[in-house]
C-alpha cells in the first residue's frame, strides 16, 4: 500500500484524540455549567460521565469489529466518521438552557456514541495498515498511527490555549469552549473526503475464530499504551495543576506533546533498521516500571531543571511503548479485527476511562503516588509474559 493511502486512514484516529482531548480541555466550562444548573459535585460529574462513555467500547468495538470483516474496513472507517461527525455536531450544538437539568444525560449519550464509534477506529486502522505490511516496516506504520493520535491532542492542545488567552472568559463560557468542536467536523470531513479514496481489501469472511486466549492477550498488550494515552490526554491535565512551573505551566504539555511525537518518529524508523517492535516495547515497559515512582516523585519537587530532566525521562519512556503498541497488538490479535477490537476496548474501558478519576483522587495524597499507579499498571503486564510464557510475542502475521 502506497504511504499517501496510509497518512489519509489516520485521519480519522487523530480526530479520536483530538475529541478525548476536548472534552479534557473543555471539562472546566462544562463543570461551570452543571454548576449554575445546581449540581454541587460538577467536577466530579463530569468526570463520572468521561468513564461512563467507555462502558459503550466493547459494545462497540465487537459489533463494529463484526461489521468490518464482514462488509470491509474501508466500509467501517467510513461509518465510524460519519458516526464522529453526527456526535460531534451535536456536542458543539448542545442546548443547555433549553434541556437544564437534563443537560449531563445529553452529554452522556453524545459521549456514548463517540465512544462507540472509536471502539472500532482503531482496531479497523490498525488491522487494516498493517494486512499487506512487510516487517521492516511495521514500527514505522506504529509510529505513525501513535503520531496520529497525539497529534491531534497537540492540536487541541494549541487550540484552547490561544482561545484562552485571545477570549474573555466569558466569552469562553458561553460560546468559546464550542469552537474547538465545529473546528473538529473539519477534521471529520477530511477524514471522510481520505477514507473514500482508499483502496479495497479482500474480506476476510470471518475463517478466523474468536480466539478468548488471544483477546486476554491484547487486552495485557493494550494496558500499557492505554494508561499512557489517558495520562499524556487526559491526566496530564490534571496533574499540571500541582507542578512547580512558574510561566511555564501553560506550555509545559504542548511543548511535551511535540517532544513525544518527534521521539516517536525517530524510535520508529531505528526500529525497523536495528531492531523489532517487540523488544522496543518491552524496553519502555521495564522502564517505566521501574522509575515511574521516583521520577514522578521529581515531578513534584522545586527544582525546575529536575522536573523538565524526569518528565523528558518519562517522555521516552513513553515514546517506546507507544511507537510499538499498535505493531504488537496486531501481531497478539493475530490480525483478526474483532479480537484486536474487544481486547483494546476492554483494556481501554477498565484501564482508559478510570485513569483520570485514579489519577484525580492520587494526586490529593502526592505525585509519586500516581507514579506508583503506573508502575503496577506496567507489572501487570510484566507478569501476565511471565505467567502465559507469552513475554514476546513473535511476528508471524
């Protein structure tokens, strides 16, 4: 398959991100909506309704994974955007003073079926790049739908802090947090106008069986990339709050954002040339195991210098895992899309939708806590290799 092919099917997972990512930046107007509409706890309601959304994603990623072997992955990157796009509108177009109390359900159900519809955007991208990939491509093609995905958190990111700071806030409360989300049906149309150019492949009938043992497998694969996300995303966001960064606070995860994506880009293309996927995750994975609690423990101190040093330690870290993540879950799934879907989106629903609630109760007794979270969320998959004999998984796709 031809590069321009592959650059335009991502498309639509960095509007994946670039949601997640609003609705992160956007959660501080939402709270002060439910707060005027007489919700005490906004905060926490908000942040209930982010982990609700994730309930839909195995539901999702199951009946979409069936649809795309069925009818074809083209066929379900389509349906998955025009899906995003109908959510989309209708969160920037929400009534609230029309629906008053009942505003938090309506949030839920657009989330619902964001949710839905990114159950299968990945495991269909991911299955559906690397069907006719040769292996010394493999990391390059992980890398890029890695970069995808935090590009469009970056893009977001930039978005909302210059909204910030050309709005009054009041502006931003009444109609500015809703200009990154007509924004966003840009993205959707151009992920639509790029999906419809792609070329067909083969369907695969279903000759493949659920196979329970490789879905387990997946979902321990999918663990790792999937509290790294939400912490990158979502927590990131949270925890910032708490760190001693003077003038550099507002751009301190933009800057780490951008910092990622090129360290991803470089991990990428030196693994196809001296190494493998495989081996590169289970590097970035020990890592972090190992010092996610003292350099989280750093994050938190005065020292301006040890805190950019442990935060460009845990951006490698990252970058490691991420730029495998997707060349790893296909080899797992065995390339089978609704293995590849249920996998991830239980991994995602009970790791993803719950990292920023843990993370927002962690970070009230300290930082290093929340890196203590992570070092057990990477030992679990530690273990499972131990226990299964299954620590690397071979290429055999």
């Amino acid at each position: 398959m031809k590069w321009k092919y592959r650059f335009g099917a991502v498309m639509g997972n960095a509007l994946e991100s670039y949601e997640i990512a609003i609705f992160a930046a956007i959660s501080p107007y939402l709270s002060a909506e439910l707060n005027r509409l007489g919700y005490e706890q906004a905060t926490e309601m908000v942040w209930g309704i982010f982990a609700l959304r994730f309930l839909s994603r195995p539901i999702g990623g199951y009946i979409i994974g069936l649809y795309a072997e069925k009818v074809g992955k083209k066929s379900a990157l389509i349906l998955m955007s025009f899906i995003t796009g109908l959510a989309t509108l209708s969160m920037a177009f929400l009534p609230i003073e029309l629906l008053g109390a009942y505003t938090p359900i309506a949030i839920l159900i657009i989330q619902l079926a964001l949710s839905f519809s990114f159950a299968g955007e990945y495991p269909s991208l991911v299955t559906y790049l690397f069907k006719d990939s040769s292996l010394n491509e493999r990391a390059k093609i992980s890398a890029m739908i890695a970069c995808s995905g935090l590009l469009g958190f970056a893009i977001c990111l930039g978005m909302v802090f210059v909204l910030d700071k050309v709005l009054p806030q009041e502006t931003m409360q009444t109609i500015g947090w809703r200009i990154p989300l007509f924004l966003g049906l840009i993205n959707v149309i151009i992920s639509f106008w790029f999906r419809a150019k792609l070329p067909e492949q083969p369907i695969n009938n279903l000759k493949n069986k659920l196979s329970i043992k490789s879905v387990i497998a997946v979902i321990f694969i999918a663990i790792p990339g999937a509290v790294i996300f939400y912490m990158q995303s979502i927590s990131s966001i949270i925890i910032i709050s708490h760190l001693n960064l003077g003038d550099f606070k507002s751009l301190f995860m933009v800057v780490s954002t951008c910092i990622l994506i090129s360290l991803i880009i470089i991990i990428g293309w030196w693994t196809d040339k001296y190494s493998s996927p495989e081996k590169i995750f289970s590097v970035g994975v020990w890592g972090g195991m190992l010092l996610s609690i003292p350099l989280y423990y750093l994050l938190e101190g005065t020292n301006i210098t040890f805190v950019f040093i442990a935060q460009f330690l845990l951006l490698i870290f990252s970058s490691l895992i991420l730029s495998a993540t997707s060349s790893v879950l296909f080899s797992g799934s065995l390339g089978n899309v609704v293995v590849l879907a249920l996998g991830n989106n239980i991994a995602q629903t009970c790791i993803g939708g719950l990292t920023p609630l843990t993370v927002n109760y962690l970070k009230n007794y300290g930082i290093a806590y929340i890196g203590l979270f992570i070092s057990l969320i990477y030992l679990a998959y530690i273990m499972y290799g131990y226990l299964t004999k299954n620590y690397h998984i071979k290429q055999s796709i």
